[in-house]
C-alpha cells in the first residue's frame, strides 16, 4: 500500500484531486468510483474548482456510487442522488446518463442490485475508486462481517453506522435502517483505489487497516491484498502510524 501523509484536510483533498483529474486527463472515458460522506467533499470541491479552471472535462466520464440509503427519494437532501448532484455533478459537465448512484427507491431492490453490479462490468469496470473508512472498518456500506465475496447487495445498517450518520438527519430514527452497497469483490475489482482519511477519530481505524489482520470482521482490512491502494490521510488520521 502507498501511503500518503497530508498535511490537513486541504492538502488531502487537493492531492485526491491531482490523482483524479491525471486519470480523467490521461484517460477521457474513465470509469470513476465515488463516495459520500464528510472525508470526500473537499475533494469534490477540488475538482470543480480545477474544472471552472478548465483543466479537466468529465464530458465521456461514467461514474458510479459505492452506495445509497433505501427508501430516500431523490430530492430527499439526505439522500446520496441528492448529496451528487449538489456536492458535484450539478457543477461539472458530466453527462447525467453517465453518473450512477444504485437506485434504492424501488420496489425491487434485488433487481437493482443485480443491475448495477452489471452496469458496472459494461462501462468496462472501475478505473479509479475513491473510498473513505468507518469507524467500524466498514468500506461503502459493508459492515463488519460482509463476506469479501459479496457483490453489489442490500445491508441492514450497523447501530453504530445510524448513530454516526445521524448528525446529517433530524434524528437516528430518521437515518434509514438499510441501503444498498457495491459488495466488497465489487469494490477490490476497481483497477485502483484511493482511501481518503481525516480526523483524530479515525486514527485507530486507519491503523488497523493497515497493519492488522485481515478479516471480515474489519472490512477495509482487505485492501492489504489489493495491487493498487493508495492511501492519503491528512495528519490526525496518521497518528497512529509508524511508517
Ligand atoms: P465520513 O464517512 O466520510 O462521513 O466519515 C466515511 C464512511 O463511513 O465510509
């Protein structure tokens, strides 16, 4: 693993930018794997600010989502369409055809999963997939104890999950119990991945990912065994590292 110390939270984001915007540049049809949450939207920030610039155009760019909440509607502001679009895509030239989120507002949900996963392998797979970590290891959605083999598919949200996104919401009952996510073979198929981490709090997370064992029972333990796993934490994060 290539480990990257930033900093603080802008040099993180900035850095995740360059990475990005080379790819796109390098390569105008990328398939890119994006993230919600905190750690990300400084990144995203990053890059519209570099295409307003004109550096970059993400006109034959695909992109798809780790994962979205069930039973949110689009224009729900707490859902990840809606975090997308506003954080994003409403703000970059890429085609709104091109820009995938799993569809979690649908009375078929294993169909959708189903479809994603497939959308994913016809748009040629993942070139780059930006990833952030949970307190609880988990990558996209998949809590402790998601087989390493599961592909895109429905999860019962961890307690400990609600609670964390619960400052987003009204309150924890409002977070939805369950959402769909990229399984974590969906994720380790990516052809590179980019961790980003921030924050004291994640210190203890970050480290086990790197130097504990691996298990599914610490999900992001798995990219000790993937080829290409770049990790950028900004300097709180790193704490506990030695390297
Ligand atoms: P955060 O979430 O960026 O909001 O901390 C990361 C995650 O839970 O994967």
């Amino acid at each position: 693993m290539n480990i990257i110390k930033a900093e603080n939270y802008k040099e993180m984001s900035q850095l995740a930018a360059k990475y990005l915007i080379k790819q796109v540049n390098e390569k105008p049809n990328s398939v890119l794997g994006l993230a919600t949450g905190s750690t990300p939207e400084g990144l995203y920030k990053e890059i519209i600010h570099h295409y307003t610039e004109g550096d970059v155009s993400f006109k034959e760019v695909a992109t798809f989502n780790l994962d979205e909440y069930v039973g949110l509607s689009k224009d729900n502001d707490q859902s990840y369409y809606y975090y997308m679009h506003n954080l994003l895509f409403d703000h970059i030239d890429i085609k709104d055809e091109q820009a995938n989120l799993p569809n979690g507002n649908t009375e078929n949900l294993q169909e959708a999963c189903k479809q994603y996963e497939s959308s994913i392998q016809e748009a040629g797979g993942i070139d780059i997939q930006i990833l952030g970590i949970g307190l609880n290891g988990h990558i996209g959605f998949n809590e402790p104890g998601t087989s390493f083999a599961s592909q895109t598919h429905i999860v019962e949200l961890d307690e400990s999950t609600r609670k964390a996104n619960a400052r987003f919401f009204d309150s924890i009952d409002d977070v939805p119990a369950q959402a769909i996510t990229m399984g974590i073979d969906s994720i380790m198929q990516s052809r590179q991945i980019i961790l980003l981490v921030s924050g004291s709090q994640k210190a203890e997370a970050l480290e086990k990912l790197v130097n504990g064992p691996i298990t599914e029972k610490f999900p992001a333990s798995i990219l000790q065994k993937h080829a290409n796993v770049t990790i950028i934490a900004d300097h709180d994060a790193a704490a506990k590292l030695s390297v």
